[in-house]
C-alpha cells in the first residue's frame, strides 16, 4: 500500500534537481561568509521578497526566535496571535531566549483587530514593559492555512508603526498566500519589517528557512544565529536546494491548493466529517468529527493505520496537509481509505485516546 502522508508539507522529499544540485554546490565557511551558493540564497531571497538583506537558518523555528530577539530587549512586551505558531507551537522561546513576555490578542482566521493592536501597544510609563514588537503569521497555521487578508497587515503594520513599533511576520507560508492570490510575494510584505519564510516545507527543500528585512537588521541578526548555535559552515550544499526550491517550487503551489479545495469538497460529503470550506483557501484541510465514535486522537491513529497519517489539532478535529508529494490521483485514494476507516469505526487499538 502505497502512503498517502497528509501530515504535513514538511514531509516532502528534495527533487532530484535538488540531490543534483547539492552534489555540485561550490561552498566555503559560511560563518566567515564565504559560501558562495549561501550568499546567492541570501541574496535572491531579498530580491524576491523587495527587502535588503536575507539570513539563511536551519529552522523556521529558529528564524521566528532569531527575529523577535533582534526586535527586542529583555523584559519587553511582544504582541501576539492568540493561535499563531510562535506563540503556541515555538516551546516558549520569546520567554526562554529573549527574555520578553507575550500579550497574546485573539484574530479571526489569523486576523488580529487592529484597534486592539493599537489599545495592547504600552504607553510610556515605569510601570510598563516597552512593546517591542507586533507578529503577524501568513498563511495562518491554525485556522488551516487562511491567507490574512492583506488590508488588515497593512491595518496592523500601521497602527504599530504609528507607535514607532516593528512588525514581525512568521511567513512560514507566505509563498502559498502570494500564489493563492496572485500577487507577488513582495507586495504581500511589503507592509512588515522583517519576514521568516519556510524552504522546507511546500517548496521542498530538505532544510533551512529564510529571515528577510533591512541590512541592519539582517546584520544584528546574524550576530544572534551565532548566539543559538545556528552558524552553519559549509551550509551551500543545504543552500543549493533552497535554490532550486525558490527558482522552481513556488508557481507548482496552486497544485497543492487544488488538491486541497477537491479533498474538502470530497471529505465533507462523508457521514460523520465536517469541513468548512471558506478556510480550505492554499494547501491545508480541517476536518471536524462529528461522529461519536472518534475524536481527533483516534481518527488520526485509525487513518495513520489505513495509509492516511494526518494530524490532530484539536480534541475533535484533524488537519490534512497537500503538498508536491501528493498527486491529484492520490485524492480519490485518501478519501476512499478514509470513508472506510469512518464506515468501519473504531477498533479497540484506535479507540484509546489522549482526550479520553
Ligand atoms: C512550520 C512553521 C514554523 C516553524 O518551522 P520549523 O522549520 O518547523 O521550525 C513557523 N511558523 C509556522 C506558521 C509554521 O507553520
């Protein structure tokens, strides 16, 4: 049975362009600054997105914390997205690495208030921590991948700005965003100081992300990879993918989001699932279990024993992720395994769950 791994797009196999250009990739000591397949990322990277400089990091995760410690000084305030990724999936690293608590406001689909943006800045007083730093996420991980509409960035990024305040995006999956709506990439962060984007995941690449912003940010910013252990050396032959990855992998996006839009219409005809359509908007699936018989914990084991892993993101609710790896004739196959997985419902093995 072949696998069809709905699990995350972090799950994709480098090409062979990829394993072909990173056995020819010229390196160097990219800590001196001398891997010359590393500055060519480094450096198309900030073309592509209009911003100075580029920093090549081996984590997504990484990147976010490399930002918000550049952005920030010990005992500052960060404002986040109640369900953004750094502040519910990054292991408490704005408190363990830069030292600076959190004031998480509640968005829509990813989508913070801008008023309250504005009401959460601090103003200057010696009671108060200083806001150091606004985030914003997109595609929105949570709410299964919804593109934060673009005026409410700019909304967002102009409140903070106003106040003299830097904004932060965790664009993780920005390139899916600019595809979904056919805009250049640039345009969509254009609004934001400094962006993190993911090589690894729907482009492809084996490893390493990318933080994008001015020279002098971008500078400072190194200075702090170091610090988190995150000087790679001959790190061209990592770079050479995230080339092929960023020159190659992006237009193929709207592959995955069709994939997407046909798994949802097709799994919310089954008995027992729920998808809400309006968030099925680049290459993420929510599913909620509507049957009794399961919950999250033991749909995913059930489906992950019938040759569909997914993940479950909640007590009743799974998240299906397309990616290049998943071809448009592997739809019909998940969805087949899946309506017989519901059909049959669960065994005593797949029963057993952490909500339980
Ligand atoms: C995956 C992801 C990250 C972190 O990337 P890693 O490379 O897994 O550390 C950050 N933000 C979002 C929104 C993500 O989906």
């Amino acid at each position: 049975m072949k696998i069809i791994d709905l699990r995350s797009d972090t799950v994709t196999l480098p090409t062979p362009e990829m394993r072909r250009a990173m056995f020819e990739a010229e390196v160097g000591d990219d800590v001196y600054g001398e891997d010359p397949t590393v500055n060519q990322l480094e450096a198309e990277a900030a073309a592509m997105l209009g911003k100075e400089a580029a920093l090549f990091v081996p984590t997504g995760t990484q990147g976010n914390q490399i930002a918000i410690m550049t952005h920030t000084t010990r005992g500052d305030e960060v404002i986040v997205e109640a369900e953004s990724h750094v502040f519910y999936y990054e292991v408490g690293g704005i408190a363990a690495l830069s030292g600076c608590q959190t004031r998480p406001l509640p968005g829509v689909r990813g989508a913070m208030d801008p008023e309250r943006v504005s009401a959460a800045i601090r103003l200057d007083n010696i009671h108060y921590p200083r806001t150091a730093l606004v985030c914003v996420e997109n595609t929105h991980n949570r709410s299964g991948g919804c593109i934060v509409p673009q005026a409410n960035i700019e909304a967002v990024a102009e409140v903070a700005h106003s106040r003299g305040v830097p904004v932060h995006m965790d664009g993780a999956r920005v390139f899916n965003a600019a595809v979904a709506q056919q805009r250049p990439v640039a345009e969509l962060v254009a609004p934001v100081d400094s962006v993190m984007f993911c090589l690894s995941k729907g482009l492809g690449a084996p490893v390493g992300s990318m933080l994008v912003g001015s020279r002098d940010f971008i500078a400072k910013a190194r200075r702090n990879r170091k610090l988190l252990g995150g000087g790679m050396r001959q790190a061209g032959i990592l770079a050479a993918a995230g080339l092929v990855a960023l020159r190659t992998m992006v237009d193929r996006l709207a592959e995955d989001h069709e994939n997407a839009r046909r798994l949802a219409i097709a799994l919310g005809a089954i008995e027992g699932l729920q998808v809400e359509r309006e968030t099925v908007q680049t290459n993420m699936v929510l599913v909620d279990i509507r049957d009794p018989r399961w919950d999250g914990p033991s749909l995913m084991a059930a489906m992950g024993e019938a040759g569909v892993p997914c993940n479950d993101v909640g007590p009743r609710r799974i998240r299906l992720v397309t990616h290049k790896d998943i071809a448009a004739a592997d739809v019909p196959v998940a969805v087949e395994r899946i309506a017989a997985v519901l059909k049959a419902g669960p065994t005593a093995a797949s029963a057993r769950s952490v909500y339980a």
